[in-house]
C-alpha cells in the first residue's frame, strides 16, 4: 500500500526557497507540497505560479488549516522563534531554516512546546544527511582513521559585504558564527556526536563603513549584531578536542578548513555547505586518496538543467523528506530538535564564555543516526538521477 503523503506548506520564499520548492516539488513521494506563504504575497504568488502549488496562504490560514500537517520555514532567524511557536501551538510538525532560533531561552522553550504537543521540530542544514558528511561519518564508524582524537574547522568571509546583498544578514543570527558557522558545527555534531564543554574568545563586527558593489544608493549604516569573529574549543563526550575558527570580519575569498584527526588517520572534509564534497583519506605510508562517496545525495538535481545556484545546492530539501518519513514511520527524525538545540546551544556558549571567561558545561544532548550506505542518487557515472529516497525513509 502507498504510504500517504505528507501536505506540506512553505513559510518563506525568498532566495533558497526556490532549490527547495524544486526538489520537494519534483523529486520526492512524499510530499505533497500544498501552500505557500510569505509576507510579501506576490512572491508567494510568483512561487506557487513557478512550481504549480495550490495555494498562497497567510501564516493564519496554515495555521488554522486541517490538511497541512508539516510546514517548512525559510523565514530569516530573527523571524524563527515567533513563526515556529505558532506553527507548533497550531498543531503543525515545522521543518526550519538554521538556526532554530537566535536565541537558546527561545529555542528550549520552542523544543518544550513540541516535547508536550508530541510533534516534530527539523533543523537544517540538511547537507549533514548529504553525501559527503554521511560517508565521512561512515568512515569514523568504521574505524578507518582509528579513535579520534582531534579534529579543527575554519571558515572566513567578508559577512559586511554579504549583507550589502542578504539584508537578512544585518539582524540576530546574522553574524558569520551563526549564519555559516553552523554548518560546520553540525557536521561535526553528525560526525562525532555530543559536546560536553565550550570555550571561546569572540570579536564583534566592524560597523559598516561605507557601501559599494550592490545597494550603492542604501543610505542605511549597520553593525551586524553579536561575535563576527570567534576562536573556541571544544571537547567532545567521546573525548576528542576540536578547534573552531570563524571570522567573518576579514576578506571574502573563502578558505575552508575541516580536519578530523584520529589514532590511524586523517580525514580531510570539504565545505559542509555543498553535499558532494571530495573527503580526503590521509594515511602514513601512502598517498592520500578521495574516498568514494558511500552515500546519495552529493548535490547534483539533475532536474532540467541545474542553475549554478543549484549545482552548489542540489539537495536542499532532504531533510524534509527525512522528517517527512519519520512522521509516517512514527520514528524518531535525525536532525532532531535535540540536535538543533545543541548546535545552537554551542555557538551561544561560545559566546557566553567569549563575554565571560572560562569553560561551559552543555546541558543538551541528542542522538542522530546515520543513514542507510549504498543508495545512491545518480547512476551512469554521475550522467542520470537515480532514487535515493529510499535512504531517508527509515
Ligand atoms: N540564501 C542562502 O544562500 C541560504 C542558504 C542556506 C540557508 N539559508 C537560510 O534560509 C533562510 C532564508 O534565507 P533567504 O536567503 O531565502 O532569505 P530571503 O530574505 O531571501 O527570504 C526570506 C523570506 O521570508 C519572508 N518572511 C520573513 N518574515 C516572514 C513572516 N513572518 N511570514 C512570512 N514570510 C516571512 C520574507 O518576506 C522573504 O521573502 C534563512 O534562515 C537563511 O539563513 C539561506
């Protein structure tokens, strides 16, 4: 018998809503994506026109809607918290955009509504399901770099020139951290699992001083709010130590830097914003090889032809189809809204301990399974789309 599609709506379409609304509209069984909505109804209009959604409704009419049951938010973080309360007191399983929240006393009250209302709160990135993260957890499980030991993130950007262009970028959740360094920090959640302790040293972001490239006649000055730049620690429960390392207060030519060290190894990750990225097996007497991606979903959409935007995003939309599965399945969904929590509950610390000094214990946990290796999203070398929902379903 058919499993019953989940109806679904779309809170936000913006920028990344149209990768999104791509995938979950043509590529998966199932959704059944229903409505639509955002602030401005003419690009909600425009988003149901484009991908042949029914209906463009208010945040009041999903809420009050008896078919929808999961709706999806790509609203901006500072808009997270108030869109995700009503969603859940409306009765509605919520997919959102990182972070949960840019607040952690928002984002545990967010997770105790869902706890007592007994529903599901997903939170991206989604590219920690995809294939490159999946296969380097893969390789952990099985041993092929030993017992970790360490492991360091990098990644730096010009965050005052991307909020000339994402004005998103100039509220709460704005800052490099929290708008890019969560993808790292989730990768390394999927990877080694829970934090036990925090530290850092974090720097704010230069006010803006003066506007060229896109909105030249912008007569708006800003200060993007909290640490632009952090330096943190971590210790895993498993015992490994990290490094983080975020500025987002230096130049744009990104340089990428994930590491994991172990007792036999190394492994060397790509940026854990893309799903296909190359990881890199470093061992002592050999060259270091590409490890072949033991995983689907490596970023390719293969859905008409691909815009550049999409090739780098493909897959968006997987987690949805994960926590989609795990409502039909009655199962628990791997980016579950302890570990949304527990991201967030580490870049807030890191924080805390930056204003504060010395070392924070968390007090959150979670669990994330891996997927099911060997589905696989293209065939053919690469040249055709194969079905890879299979390995989201359980
Ligand atoms: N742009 C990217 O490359 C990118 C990549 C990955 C994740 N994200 C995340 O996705 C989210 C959205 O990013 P974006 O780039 O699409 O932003 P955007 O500003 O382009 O789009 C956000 C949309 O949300 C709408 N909106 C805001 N508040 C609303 C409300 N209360 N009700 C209904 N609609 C509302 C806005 O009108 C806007 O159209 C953010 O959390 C961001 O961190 C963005």
């Amino acid at each position: 018998m058919q499993t019953k599609r989940v109806k679904t709506a779309v809170v936000g379409c913006g920028i990344i809503s149209h990768v999104y609304l791509r995938n979950m509209t043509r590529l998966f069984s199932i959704l059944d994506v229903v409505a639509v909505c955002d602030l401005n109804p003419e690009l909600a209009q425009q988003a149901a026109n484009e991908y042949g959604i029914p209906h463009v409704l208010t945040l009041e009419e999903i809420e009050a809607s008896q078919e929808i049951e999961l709706v999806v938010n790509l609203t901006p973080a500072s808009a997270h918290y108030g869109i995700i309360r009503r969603l859940l007191l409306s009765g509605k399983h919520v997919y959102t955009e990182k972070t949960m929240t840019a607040q952690l006393d928002e984002a545990r009250e967010l997770v105790n509504i869902a706890n007592e209302k007994g529903l599901y709160l997903a939170v991206a990135p989604d590219t920690a399901l995809g294939a490159s993260i999946q296969t380097a957890r893969w390789a952990v499980d099985h041993g092929l770099i030993g017992d970790v030991t360490s492991c360091i993130v990098s990644i730096n950007r010009d965050q005052n020139l991307n909020a000339e262009r994402f004005r998103f970028l100039r509220s709460a959740g704005g800052a490099l951290p929290y708008d890019v360094g969560i993808y790292y920090i989730q990768a390394l959640l999927t990877i080694l699992g829970p934090v036990a302790e925090v530290t850092g040293f974090g720097a704010p972001a230069r006010p803006r001083q003066r506007q060229f490239l896109f909105n030249e006649y912008d007569p708006e000055s800003w200060q993007i709010p909290g640490n632009n730049l952090v330096a943190g620690s971590l210790r895993f429960h498993r015992g490994a130590l990290g490094i983080l390392h975020f500025d987002g207060n230096t130049i744009g030519a990104e340089c990428s830097t994930f590491r994991i060290y172990g007792t036999e190894g190394i492994l060397e990750l790509g940026d854990p914003n893309c799903f296909g990225e190359p990881i890199r097996l470093i061992k002592p007497e050999s060259p270091p090889c590409n490890l072949p991606l033991t995983h689907g979903y490596n970023g390719s959409c293969f859905i008409d032809d691909a815009t550049d935007f999409e090739k780098g995003y493909g897959n968006r939309g997987i987690g949805v189809v994960e926590l989609a599965w795990a409502i039909r399945k009655e199962r628990p969904n791997r980016l579950s809204k302890e570990m949304g929590l527990h991201a967030l509950e580490v870049l807030c610390c890191l924080d805390e301990t930056a204003a504060s000094g010395g070392v924070y214990r968390m007090t959150s946990t979670f669990t994330c399974e891996p997927l099911k290796a060997g589905i696989y999203s293209s065939m053919w070398g690469g040249g055709a789309r194969a079905d890879a929902e299979l390995s989201l379903v359980d």
